[in-house]
C-alpha cells in the first residue's frame, strides 16, 4: 500500500467505529475489503456509498446489500467497547506500526488487534512452530533455538499453543528477548487456558495479536488462517516437529508461497513428529542444527542491524557509552578484521574480550564486538560465559 495513504497510528472515536464496522460486516471477506479500500480509500466513504456503488465496486448484491444497511455498526459499537476494556489497541491496514511484511503478503488481514508492545512488530522476526505434543528432542530444540535468537537479537514469533509454540515464547522471555504472539481467538480470550502466565507475560513484555474480533472464540478453523500472519511477519519459519499434514506444515507451506525462508530441524526417522520437517528438508528446506543456519540465510540488512544491536548490548554490560556504536559499520573493514580475529582465535583455549581489546590496538569495543558477533553469525567463533570466545574449527 503506497505510503501517502498511510494513517498516523491514533484512529478518533468515530474513524475506529467505522473500521470496526467494516470489519464485522457479514459475508465481505478480506479480499473484497481490501478492493473496496483500494478504490475508495477509507471505511468512512466505503459507508457513504449506495449498494449500486459497492456492487460496481465489485461486491455482490447480497454483500452490497449487508455492507450498506449498517447493520455492522451495532456489533462495532461493542467491539469499540471491548477494546477499551481489554486496554487493547487497533491496529489497520492503513496504520504506519502495521507490519510491513504482512502488508506484502497475498491477502494481509484488514485489522489487526494488538494487546501489549505493539513497538516490537516492526522487529526482525522468526517463526518458530511446531506439533503440540512435542518429543523432549523437540521441545529441547525449540529452546535451544529459540533462546540464541533472542540473544542475537531476533524476535520470535509463534502462536501460543501447547507444545512447541509455548516452549519457542517462554525460551525468548527466559533471555529477556522479544517474542509475539499471534492467536486464533480474540487477544482478551485466553486459549489454552494452563498458558494463563505466559499469556500475561506476553501482554507485558511482548505482544499478543490476532486478526479476530474481541471475544472471538478459538475454534478449530481459525488456526490455518492465523497461520499466515506468523509465516507473513517472519522474516523465516523454523519448523521443529510435526506430522505430515499438522499445523506447522501448513505453516510452511503459507511461508515458501509468501517467499519467505522455510527452516526445518532434523529428527529421529522412526518418530513420526520427525516425518513434516525430514520431508520439508528433502523437498529444500534448510536444515537447521544451529541458530547461525537461519542467521546466515537472513538479508544482509537485518544481519548488519543484530551486529549494532550486539555491540549495544555488551556495551551496556560495561558501562561504555553507546555512542561508540555507529548507525552501520563498513562492510570491507570489518571483514578484514574480522579475518584477523579469527587468526587469533583458538579452538581450545578462550580468550577474553578485554586481552582481546588490548591485543587489537587502535580498535574500538564497538568495532571488535561487531566482528566477533559476525564470526559468530558465520558460525566460526562462539562465545562462552565470561565473554569469552573461541574458534569453532
């Protein structure tokens, strides 16, 4: 959607009325909504329109008929009310904090319902699902993965079901990481119910979100749909477990038509939990044993924004002031020195970053953390407690 139509984030009282009542208008889909808005630009002259207008619009009667009577603004009226009681926020397509990869997508949900940070969906993120009666290889994985992508900096997305999904958010929280929630149910509806504390945490530290009105129940047929927000916001989705035909292959799928990278973790060919990501891996899909395999398939854009990001964060450890982070750092130096770090570095014997820093002089903290972290991304270096770091071969 071109930027000029973009909308400031703060909709009154009456544009969210109107946004409400399109969205509940009964039998007009997300595609036929996003044709009436392309060609009349707002919900409030889509409402001032006759039923011969929206046909010609490309509605159908009965659907130029539902839209026309305003029969929608009695049940926007108690979606309005709702969204105050949950201290929810709304979230359009024409909004500038609506995520600019699901905008991109085939057919991006006309309205978004936001329930905490809703700052984090303009994060770099990655989808981690998976079956909800994961293996302990597979709930392990989706820690493990789960927990250094946070640290790198990555938001994780998923979608707070039992299972995997569960394990991928409560490993990003345990690093004090960003993490999303996209549900199949209303943000105010708590689904499933023994997920109460993650849901709450989530609200706080994280964001729950979900395209489905207030009080929307979480029935079976919404988890497909609410699949492709998760693949249309990431950035990539991994896949740790599931059955051929579950959930996260679906997701998969929606993920490789959407063009976005499809992850998949390798497991025991005698489980059957392990047949959806083994095939997805024979039909192309990377495999993944570690985070820098999905670091590495990122743009390079986004690995350069987790190098700054890194530098912040040891920065912050030690007290040094962040202006010594530069907004990008030059690619070709910092390949050079990252070259020359890891000639330093050795397998079994780790080095600090304070001999480090005294052994590179005339280079900053910044620009040595950001090498390290890009040898870290490429998989050659890793970085043990203490900050101390080693060669991987």
């Amino acid at each position: 959607m071109p930027a000029s139509v973009l909308a400031r984030p703060t909709l009154t009282s009456e544009e969210t009325l109107n946004w409400l009542a399109l969205r509940m208008a009964p039998g007009v889909g997300t595609l036929s909504t996003l044709r009436l808005l392309e060609k009349f630009k707002s919900p409030q002259a889509i409402f001032r329109c006759s039923a011969s207008e929206l046909e010609a619009g490309g509605l159908s009667p009965a659907q130029a008929r539902n839209l026309a009577s305003g029969y929608s603004f009695e049940d926007a009226v108690d979606q309005q009310q709702k969204l105050l009681d949950a201290g929810a926020q709304l979230i359009t397509i024409q909004d500038a904090r609506y995520p600019r990869q699901l905008r991109e997508i085939f057919d991006p949900p006309v309205l978004l319902f936001a329930l905490g940070r809703t700052e984090l969906l303009d994060a770099s993120m990655v989808g981690v699902v998976g079956t909800r009666r994961p293996t302990p290889y597979g709930l392990a994985a989706a820690e493990r993965l789960s927990s250094d992508l946070a640290k790198a900096g990555l938001a994780i997305i998923s979608g707070m079901a039992r299972g995997i999904d569960t394990a991928a958010h409560k490993a990003a929280l345990a690093e004090d990481g960003d993490t999303v929630a996209v549900l199949g149910c209303g943000v105010d509806v708590l689904y499933p119910v023994e997920n109460r504390k993650l849901y709450e945490e989530i609200s706080r530290r994280g964001v729950l979100l979900s395209e489905f009105p207030l009080g929307a129940p979480a029935y079976p047929q919404n988890f497909p749909i609410r699949n492709r927000i998760v693949s249309g916001i990431s950035l990539g989705v991994i896949i740790v477990e599931g059955a051929q035909h579950s959930g996260s292959a679906i997701t998969a799928k929606l993920a490789m038509d959407q063009g976005r990278e499809v992850f998949a973790v390798p497991g025991n060919i005698t489980s059957k939990m392990s047949w959806g990501p083994n095939l997805l891996i024979k039909q192309g899909a990377k495999l993944v044993q570690e985070w820098t395999d999905v670091t590495n398939e990122l743009p390079l854009s986004v690995r350069r924004e987790l190098v700054v990001k890194a530098q912040q964060k040891v920065l912050l450890e030690s007290g040094e002031p962040l202006a010594e982070v530069p907004d990008a750092m030059p690619e070709e130096p910092m390949k050079a020195l990252a070259r020359r770090l890891l000639n330093c570095l050795q397998v079994d014997v780790p080095q600090q970053l304070d001999n480090l820093l005294e052994t590179f002089e005339g280079v900053s903290s910044s620009e040595l953390i950001g090498a390290l972290f890009d040898l870290e991304m490429s998989g050659l270096a890793r970085q043990l407690p203490g900050k101390n770091f080693v060669k991987v071969w």
